[in-house]
C-alpha cells in the first residue's frame, strides 16, 4: 500500500496564454493571407492580363466603328 505512487497533473499556463494564442492567429491569418493573395494573382490576374493582351492585340477600332455605323448605333454618322 506504501508503494503506490500518486501521479499529479501539471498546472495549465495560463499566464500569457492570450498573448500566444493571439500572436499564433496573427501569424496563421497573415500566412493565409499572403499565400491567397499570391494564388488569386497568379491563377486570376496573370489570365486576365494575358487575355487583355490578346484581345487588344487583335483589336481593330476602325473595324468596329464601321460595324456599329452599319447597324445605325449612332445618330450622328
């Protein structure tokens, strides 16, 4: 009976426990941040630039005009 050894639990840390808990969310939400701010421009605005480019590389203003006048879109031509 005198062998039984009584095993205690170790206290919580509680002192500064908010300061680490909001520093690693800071650190988590500014990661997330930057790697999403990162993926959007290379998956969504690198297209959009590329395709920009394309369309007005191929763009004929004079072409267009003619177009819209043909179809009588304008009351002063």
């Amino acid at each position: 009976m005198a062998d039984k050894a009584v095993s205690t639990t170790t206290k919580p840390v509680m002192r500064g426990l908010l300061n680490n808990v909001i520093k690693r969310n800071l650190i988590v939400a500014l990661s997330l941040a930057g790697i999403s701010g990162f993926a959007f421009k290379q998956l969504v605005g690198n297209e959009r630039k590329r395709r920009y480019a394309e369309f007005y590389r191929t763009y004929d203003a004079e072409k267009e005009f003619e177009e819209m006048r043909k179809k009588g879109l304008f009351q002063s031509c």
